[in-house]
C-alpha cells in the first residue's frame, strides 16, 4: 500500500509539474500573470505530492525491514525533483519586483521539468531490474492522488489570485 502511494503521490506531483512548466512558457509567451499564479500553485501543489510520495517510499522500504533510505532510482529521482523545485519557492521569495520575480521563476521551474522524463524512465528500469511489473494497486491510485492535487492547486490559485488583487489595490492607493 505504501509502495503505491508513494507511486500515486510522485505520478501525481510530477503531473504538476508538468503543469506548472506549460504555465512557465505561457506567462514567459504573454507575461499574463494567471499564468505565472497557475504555476505557483501547480508548484507548491506538486512539491507537497513529492513529499508525500518521497515519504511513503521511505516508510515502505521501513516497513519491509530494510534501512530508512536506500538510494533506489525511484527514491532518489524523486528526491532530485524535489530538490530542483524547492528552490523555486525560494527565489520567488527573495526577487520583490512582480515581473522580475515571475520570469526567474519560470526559467527555474523550464528547467526544472527535465528532471521529469528521468523519474518516470527510472521507475520501468528500477521495475526491470527486479523483474516486477509495475503495482496494480498504483495505477487505480493515481486518479485519485491527481484529483486531490488538482483540488489542492485550484484552491491556491484562487488564494493567490485575492493576494495579488488586494496588493494590488495596496499600490494603487499608495500611489494617490
């Protein structure tokens, strides 16, 4: 069970991802700030799903009695997927200038998404190499998990879309 949440959770964070570099090149195209909101929520969206994912895995191979962390292909490429888009939430935090911050954020989270491909291909190789298929349980898993990530992002869009409109407002009645 474990093992398949870890699945869901990584496939589902990754599909984020996904999402939040397609919103990346669309606000870098338009600089149309929904677009750079849509990928800050489809980031920390994704980023807590990876989490998620990176823990399970963890506390699956706990449960079947080997050590805390192994370095497993899945495992680790998770985890260099989550160590490429933490820093996004970071460099938005430290760049004030909206647009400047925005389009830092997109190449970062451009960039980013290559890591992707190699998660996926690591999972069939790291399946391969034991002679498993993949889970069952996982695939029926993923629905979900994609469900509740899309849930999760839409509510913080909505957030940061208020945020940006009331810091809005805050400039302009500064500016009068």
């Amino acid at each position: 069970m474990l093992a398949s949440l870890f699945d869901a959770s990584v496939w589902a964070g990754l599909a984020a991802a996904v999402v939040a570099a397609v919103a990346s090149v669309l606000f870098l195209r338009t600089r149309n700030f929904l677009y750079d909101s849509l990928a800050l929520a489809a980031t920390e969206i994704g980023l807590l799903l990876l989490a998620a994912g990176i823990l399970s895995g963890v506390a699956a191979n706990r449960v079947a009695g080997r050590l805390w962390w192994t370095w497993d292909a899945r495992l680790t490429a998770a985890l260099v997927c989550w160590l490429l888009y933490a820093p996004y939430l970071m460099l938005r935090n430290a760049i004030e200038e909206p647009s400047r911050r925005a389009a830092s954020a997109a190449v970062l989270s451009v960039f980013a998404i290559f890591d992707a491909p190699l998660i996926g291909v690591s999972v069939y190789w790291w399946l391969a190499r034991r002679g498993a298929a993949a889970p069952i349980a996982a695939g029926w898993m993923i629905l979900p998990m994609a469900l509740l990530g899309a849930a999760l992002a839409w509510s913080r869009l909505r957030k940061e879309q208020r945020r940006r409109a009331a810091d809005a407002e805050r400039r302009t009645a500064q500016e009068m």
